[in-house]
C-alpha cells in the first residue's frame, strides 16, 4: 500500500505542522490548505480571507452535512442489502445525530484545533458542526471519493457498532409516550423558543409534566432534540415515579 505523499507546496509552507494535522486527521493532504482553516474557524472569530467576506465554518457544515447524509445513505443501502426503507432512514438518523457526531468529534480530538473567541466550554454542538465543516472541505478540496473514504473509514469504521446501534432504540419520545400510554398516564410536553445571547441564536427546551410534577427537561437546536433530550431525562426516573 502506498503512502500517500504531501503537495510540493508543502515543503516550501510555514504550515507544515497544519498539513501534519489534517493528514492525522482525514488521511489526505489538503491541497488547498485554506479551506480546512476554514472549516475550524468558528463563527465567532470569522476570518478576512477574501476582500470584505468574513468567513467562518458555517457554508462548509452546511455542505458537509448534506454529504454526509448521503455517503451514509450509500454505505447503509450496500451494507444492509435486505432491509426496509423505515430501517434504513432510522440507522442514518442514529448515525448523523447531533450527539453521536459530537462524541466523535472528541474522540478526533477537533476541541483543540477549532478558532473561537466566545468560550465554547460545554457548547458540544460545536463540535460535530465542526466535524460536518471538515467533511465538507474534503469534499471541496478533493472530491466525492476522499470524501466517501473518510466518512467510511474514520467515523463509521472507527466509532460506530453497526450492530449495536441497529437494535439499540434511541427514539425516546416513543419509549416515554409508550410508558405512559401502558400505565394509563396523561404526559403533557411543555416546548418553548428561546433566543440565545449568543448571536441571537434561537434554541427550544421541553418539559415533560405528569399534572404538575417534572419528569424531564431538554434542550436543542430543534423542538424535536428538546424533546427526546427531555425524554431521555425522563425514562431514567419512570422506576421512581408513583402511579
């Protein structure tokens, strides 16, 4: 198997420890280094790169997530030859979800390379957003293949238990409105929208109330994250709960 070999350019750089980097990470040396400092460059300390752009990594995740949900797609269909559509698009889900790309994005070690200038301690969805950006500069820099083999090899390959994750039930909106419905239980999910002082961000939260007492709370980007974050809170205190 031949190593692969770094650009020309490369030698002559001043970023050789960056080159280093993204090899480590991706397998690939970038060809145009720029997009990948791009890619780590959170919204907060966007970079003068072109003229008056401001740019940061918010075009790439955008790209990235669109590419990885179709190499997803792709490897699941081959690899599952006998399964439905419904079982498919659930495995995808579990795959591409906010906090499994989040976890592995740590597991990459991403937290140490990103550009911030806000804290971004505990804000793990940076993370994966950054883990989608660097999907989508590979994509950039050097096409649908690379980019297939990175998504394969490092994130599918090196985190994730197929197996495991097919038969594992991570729907816990169902698993708690189930509970309820086989104890004969009234649950009332309680969503709000929230806009953040961070860059006016908006976020939503859910509460889960049985009459007046709280079994879970959640947040997310979405209504949907919020409340199977807060159904997850939940089913862990449904042993303790009197009815």
């Amino acid at each position: 198997m031949l190593l692969a070999l770094p650009p020309a350019k490369y030698y002559f750089s001043s970023n050789k420890k960056f080159y280093k980097l993204i090899y480590q990470l991706t397998g690939v040396y970038p060809s145009n280094l720029q997009v990948f400092q791009i890619a780590f460059t959170h919204k907060s300390a966007s970079r003068s790169l072109e003229k008056s752009r401001r740019l940061n990594n918010e075009r790439l995740e955008f790209l990235g997530d669109a590419i990885l949900a179709s190499v997803v797609a792709d490897f699941l269909y081959s690899y599952f030859p006998f399964k439905k559509e419904g079982f498919l698009t659930k495995l995808r889900a579990r795959i591409v979800s906010r906090d499994q790309l989040n976890d592995i994005a740590l597991k990459m070690g991403l937290q140490y390379h990103i550009v911030a200038q806000n804290r971004i301690n505990g804000t793990k969805n940076i993370y994966g957003n950054a883990l989608e950006a660097l999907i989508g500069a590979i994509y950039v820099d050097k096409g649908y293949k690379k980019t297939k083999d990175f998504v394969i090899q490092k994130i599918i390959n090196n985190n994730i238990d197929l197996v495991k994750l097919a038969f594992t039930d991570s729907d816990y909106k169902s698993q708690v409105i189930e509970w309820a419905q086989k104890n004969k239980i009234e649950i009332i999910f309680e969503d709000e929208e929230i806009e953040s002082t961070d860059h006016n961000n908006l976020y939503f939260t859910s509460t889960i109330k049985v009459d007046d007492h709280i079994l879970g709370n959640g947040k997310g980007l979405s209504k949907k994250e919020a409340q199977q974050n807060a159904s997850k809170e939940a089913l862990s205190h449904t042993d303790d709960f009197e009815y």
